[in-house]
C-alpha cells in the first residue's frame, strides 16, 4: 500500500485543487479536509503582480510573459531555481526574493518569518 492510499484509509478521499484560482502559482494539490473549500479569487493573482516594483517573471525576447508561476519548490528538499528566476526591464536576472515567495503562495509577508 502506498502513502497516498495509507491517508486516504485514514481521511477518506482527497479533494484535488488548482491552487492557480488562489495563488500566482501554476500547481494542483490534493486536500483532506471536512471544511468547505472558500470560493476561488474573483481575479487570481498573475505572477507579476506578486513581484516588486521593475521586475517580471523570465522571458524570452518576443514571448509572452507568463501568466503563472511553476512550481518553485517540487519537494520539501528540492528547489527548482530556475523556475524561479524574474528579470527587470534591463533583463538582469535573479531569483525571486523571500517576499515574493511568501506572496506567490498566497501569504503576505513575514507570514513564514521565524522569531
């Protein structure tokens, strides 16, 4: 039997959610819970209003900038860098700053500030 099949034994059914209705993140996750799911945001996040001022999400010259981010982090030991890289209008590069990961998850900021 595998993990997911062991907390379904215990939780019953997940509830898979598309986290990018509430967050400026592209990512499906699976909820257990018994409490209503509160309704998407009238109008998600796009990733570039999550950033600071002067910086947008990576692009390429002549695309589109990305309307979500992907996942930055695949596992609690896995960060995907370059999935988090933004630009300013000078195209110097850099990955997004503490601030700006806690508001694409939906937090604001020092909500994750350990005392």
């Amino acid at each position: 039997m595998g993990n997911l099949d062991t907390i379904n034994s215990w939780f019953g059914p997940p509830h898979e959610i598309d986290m990018s209705q509430y967050s400026a993140q592209r990512r499906s996750r699976l909820i257990w819970t018994d409490l209503s799911i509160p309704p998407p945001l009238p109008q998600p996040l796009t990733w570039s209003e999550i950033l600071d001022p002067g910086w947008v999400p990576h692009h390429l010259p002549d695309t589109q900038i990305p309307e979500k981010a992907p996942p930055v982090l695949t596992s609690a030991k896995t960060w995907n860098a370059s999935s988090s890289l933004v630009q300013n209008h000078k195209t110097t590069l850099r990955s997004m700053n503490f601030t700006e990961l806690e508001r694409l998850i939906g937090f604001h900021p020092n909500d994750t500030h350990l005392l």
